[in-house]
C-alpha cells in the first residue's frame, strides 16, 4: 500500500503516513483514493480526537508523481479535469473535518504535497524540512486547493512571489512567512509532534471543532456575521458536559478531563 493509516486508539490518534520514501512520497491517484478512504474511516470512529499527517523516509511528500503524470497529462481534458476533482476532494475532506489535524513534515514537502500540509491546521516542520509551490518549474499551474491554502497561510503578496518564482524555501523561512508554525531539530519532529497531538486529543472536541468552523468562516464573513456565530456557538457549547466540566474544574482550580461530549 502506498498510503498506510495507523489507529492508536488508546490515544485518541489517526495517523496517516505516506509511505513511498523510494519517490520520496510523491502522490499518485491511487494515493490520494487510498487518503480518502482512510479520511471516510477516521470519520467514522468518534473516539478518534486528532489526525496526525506525516510522511516515511524523510519527506513529506514531493507532490505528484511526474514519472506517471505523462499518462494522466495525455488525458482528455474533460477526463483530466474529472480526474483532479475527484482526487482534491481529499483536501476539502482534511479542511472540512472536524478535528484538529496536524502536519509533521521531516523533509521535502513540495507541489500537492504542500497542498496537502497547508489543509492541515497545525504545522511542525523539521528545521532540515523544504518547502516549496514549484508547479511552474514543469510548466503547470497549481492544484489541489493550493491557489486558496496558500494565499491564506501567507498573505496574496508572499503566494504571487512563491508561485511565479517556483522558490523553496527552507524551515526557518516557512515559520516567517507562516507556512509553519513550529520548527524542531530532525531527531526531535516525531516526539514533538505526538506531543502536540496528546495536548489537542485532551482538548474539547466540540468546542474545536466549532473553533475550526469559526476561523473558516472569518476568511468570508464580517465582524456582525462573526458576532452572530459566536453567539450561536457559545450558546450551544455551554450546554455541552465539557463546558460545565471545564467551569467546574477552573472553579475547583484543577485540570479539566474533558470527555469530548
């Protein structure tokens, strides 16, 4: 399998590692059929609390594999563009879910790749990691939800110089721009990356999950339609056993155990 999916139920974790370190992970259309059945299944186990992205062998993902793009690039154009709607549902799918995902990137993380990363909500990166949106380096234009993620991770400006330029960028430069949010040592990326993913598996899930929606929602909305979301949210959130758990536990002046209800 180029895509192997592991449940360590005990700790509310779902990750998903890509596993083709021989292509440094590149991204066929089988893989991204492969992402998207795991994804249907994450969704189907509520006792999953977080997702974890990572990939095998030092990289992340190198993007698409271009030793098999000719056969997709020969494609008819209606056929062709079938083909990448369907395949970039998994991005939508990874934006949409309602649990916090995290990105571990130990290496190269490039074209789809970086899609694939920026849909994450977190990002740690390996200070040895490279990033780059290098499409127009093989003549293409970019896909998988990158023209959107990316503007929204660094700002119009910074996404029009990374993409006409096609330039890489390395992990110190990625956490300036935005791309990241955390760098680590290489030796260091697995155990900071369970670290942060036990910290949000212990969190609220509803009241994430609602958070998730709500900074979404920002990127189109107004302060007044804002206003109006919060107030919906918070309403039904403090009816939620977490809520009256976590005002409990900060009057008590204890930790909360949040149960995810």
């Amino acid at each position: 399998m180029s895509v192997i999916l592991s449940f360590e139920l005990a700790g509310r974790l779902a990750r998903l590692t890509l596993s083709r370190p021989e292509a440094k992970n590149a991204l066929r259309p089988v893989d991204w059929q492969q992402l998207a059945a795991h994804l249907s299944e994450v969704q189907q186990r509520p006792e999953v609390r977080v997702v974890l992205l990572s990939g095998a062998g030092g990289a992340f993902s190198s993007g698409g594999d271009l030793k098999t793009m000719p056969e997709r690039l020969a494609l008819p154009v209606a056929a062709r563009r079938q083909q990448l709607l369907a395949d970039s549902r998994v991005i939508q799918t990874l934006y949409d879910l309602d649990l916090p995902v995290v990105a571990a990137i130990p290496g190269v993380c490039m074209g789809a790749g970086l899609s694939l990363a920026l849909a994450a909500d977190l990002r740690i990166a390996a200070s040895n990691a490279v990033l780059g949106a290098v499409f127009h380096r093989i003549g293409l234009s970019a896909d998988f939800g990158l023209s959107w993620l990316l503007p929204q991770a660094v700002g119009a400006a910074q996404a029009m110089r990374l993409l006409m330029t096609a330039a890489t960028v390395s992990a110190d430069e990625a956490l300036a721009l935005g791309l990241v949010q955390t760098v680590v040592a290489p030796t260091e990326l697995e155990s900071a990356a369970q670290a942060l993913c036990e910290q949000l598996a212990q969190g609220p899930k509803v009241a994430q999950a609602l958070t998730k929606r709500a900074l979404h929602r920002s990127s189109t909305a107004d302060l007044a339609a804002m206003l109006e979301w919060e107030a919906h949210s918070q309403s039904l959130l403090g009816k939620t056993p977490d809520a009256q758990e976590g005002l409990t536990a900060f009057l008590s002046k204890r930790p909360p155990h949040f149960t995810g209800e």
